[in-house]
C-alpha cells in the first residue's frame, strides 16, 4: 500500500507542475484595413514620412513650390480649394508632380503619424519609399 500512495503524490506533483508551467501567449498581427491593403499610396507615404524628409503644412507647400525645392507635393482631397489651386499652379511652374490623396486632411495626418491634420505635405527626399515610382 505505500507504493501505491508514492504513485499518487507522484502523479499530484506533475499535476501540479503542469499547471505552473507558463502558458505560451498568441500574439495577433493587426490586420490591415481595407483602403491600407488597397492603397500603395499609404504605404508610401508613411515610409517616406519614417525615413525621409517632408515638411508638413500648406503654406510651406506653397513657399516650396515658389521655390522649386520639392520633389513631389500630397495633397489631401478636402484642402481648401484655394490652397489646392495655388500648390498646383505654382508645382506645373516648378515641374513638380502634385499626387491628391484620396483621403481627408485627418486621414493624412494619421498616415503620416500626427494627430493633426495635414492639409498638403511636401517631400523633398523619399528615402526609403516609392512615391517617386507612383507618380510615373
């Protein structure tokens, strides 16, 4: 009889060591909403945005474009109609591309990182992304 009560505490301990083990957790990938998977444009802008140099704002888009600085202008699709005309006839004078995000301005914002909204954003280096190969 003392055999079979070791056989006991024996199979309690591993009972209970098993339960002590730590539990693996399942990590969850973020799914992508559906305009991120069907819009390259967003993945390219945050990229840029992440590794190259932009500037954010609508009269810095306007003094840049005057100035023929930029490489490549987004514009977001609210923008005031004003601003937008401006960007765009001073970016044809500069030949510069003008790329209109189909998007709001907070949408853009939150494209870039901000919790701001930007109305135009101006790229002066694309670093790691293919904006440039979009506007072609």
């Amino acid at each position: 009889m003392a055999e079979e009560t070791e056989e006991a505490e024996e199979t309690t301990e591993e009972n209970v060591e098993e339960e002590k083990a730590p539990k693996k957790k399942k990590f969850v990938r973020r799914r992508k909403t559906k305009k991120e998977r069907e819009n390259p444009l967003t993945t390219a802008v945050r990229l840029a945005v992440e590794s190259g140099k932009v500037d954010f704002g609508s009269r810095k888009g306007i003094k840049t474009s005057l100035l023929g600085g930029a490489k490549l202008f987004v514009v977001a699709s609210n923008t005031p109609d004003e601003t937008k005309v401006k960007v765009e006839y001073y970016a044809k004078i500069s030949k510069i591309p003008v790329i209109v995000f189909q998007g709001s301005s907070m949408e853009l914002g939150s494209v870039c990182g901000r919790p701001f909204p930007i109305a135009v954003l101006s790229i002066f280096d694309a670093g790691a992304s293919n904006i440039l190969e979009l506007v072609k």
